[in-house]
C-alpha cells in the first residue's frame, strides 16, 4: 500500500472513531459571524496594546492548512473563501478534553473556531481560540505543500483540487463570476431574456451546416454539437 492510500486509511480509521464515540464529524449548525478577510480588514493595523480592548469574539469556518504543535498549545493556519488566518489553540484555555480532540485533527479538515484576537511575538495577528468544533473530517490528505498540483491532466479532470493548490485559479474563478453577473445585470436592465442553448444535444438542429458528431463514453450516446 502507498503512502497516500494509508493515510486515507488512516483517517477512515479516525471517521469511524469520531462516529463511535458519538461526535458528527459533518454537522452543519456553526453560525459564522466573520470570514477571515473581515478580521485582517478590521484588526490588521492594530496594535498589540490596541487589540486587548477589543472584547469581542469572532466566529469563523475554514480549512486546516497548516499545523504546529508545541506541546501544551498548538498553531494553525485556517484557509476560507478570504484568506488565511492563524489560530492558537491552548491547553490551558480550551481544557484537557477539547485540546486532545484537537490534537486529533489532520490538515485539510474543516473547523469552526471561536475567539478573541491578539498578535503573537512575532507580529501576526492570530485568533486565540476558546471554543472549537469539527465541521468536516478530510479523508483525502491535500498535495504536497511545496509544489502543489502541477500535473494538467489532474488539474482539469480534478478541478476541486486545482481551487485547493492554486489560488491564482480560485481568483480566475471568482473573477469570471463576476463578470458573468455583472453581464446578466446589464442585459437584464434593458429588458433582455436569457435563454440557455445546450452544447451537446441528441437531435441536430438549429443550423443548415451538417452537425459536428461525437460520442459520450460514460453514458454511451451519440451526440450532436
């Protein structure tokens, strides 16, 4: 067995754990406040000292993307539709259980976190976590760090993990999107209908030029352009 196929195993092993011992690993009930964007935005120039007025907590959902343990309290870095934001979690605050069931989770796992923000030593603006929960165990670990997804052949039969590895992707994305939108509220304005036109279709038709054919292996049938 491969290297990727046991650490899928081995986090199947960890689903099947979770579900023993009573704990949803894919709830849908965490109420998000702010994104990680809005916190960068509205903390990001504050200082230090400025931060310990801030009294209020911020609720968050994202992707483990990265993972430091050091012993009694543990960093992270959590990715969500914004960014990346960084994460404390420690033993102290959280208490023995939630922080050994933290200790439980893998890179590329869902989480949604609560907490305060602060900077770190080094300067970073981080969430100190008080309160956490699982949103989605990852079976799947995500590719490889440094190099990310460069085969083309995944990146375009695999378009889930082409928005994971490269954000340049996710910003083409988002930006088409956009323009999409904004092209609909152009056409709308003035009184346009959009009607859809299928690409493929079982039955030619719609112009005098003889049909380009092809066939669809999946479901095996002829189709027409």
């Amino acid at each position: 067995m491969d290297e990727t196929n046991e650490l899928i195993q081995q986090r199947i092993r960890k689903l099947e754990t979770l579900r023993e011992e009573g704990v949803n690993p894919y709830p849908n009930d965490f109420k998000v406040t702010h994104t990680s964007g809005d916190i960068l935005k509205a903390f990001g120039a504050l200082s230090e000292e400025e931060l310990k007025s801030v009294s209020e907590s911020f609720c968050l959902a994202g992707r483990i993307v990265a993972i430091r343990n050091f012993g009694k309290a543990s960093f992270i870095q959590v990715k969500d539709r914004d960014g990346k934001i960084q994460a404390y979690f420690q033993k102290e605050t959280l208490g023995e259980e939630p922080f050994r069931f933290f200790k439980r989770l893998d890179i590329g796992d869902f989480v949604g976190l609560e907490g305060k923000v602060f900077r770190t030593k080094t300067g970073e603006l981080t969430l100190q976590v008080q309160k956490f929960c699982l949103l989605g165990k990852s079976l799947r670990p995500l590719p490889e760090k440094w190099h990310g997804l460069t085969d083309i052949e995944i990146r375009y039969r695999q378009r889930y993990l082409d928005l994971i590895a490269n954000p340049k992707v996710k910003e083409v994305f988002l930006t088409r999107a956009l323009v999409i939108q904004k092209i609909r509220e152009f056409f709308n304005r003035r009184g346009f209908c959009e009607v859809e036109t299928p690409m493929l279709h079982p039955i030619p038709g719609g112009a005098t030029a003889k049909p380009f054919r092809t066939h669809h292996n999946t479901l095996d049938m002829k189709l027409f352009l």
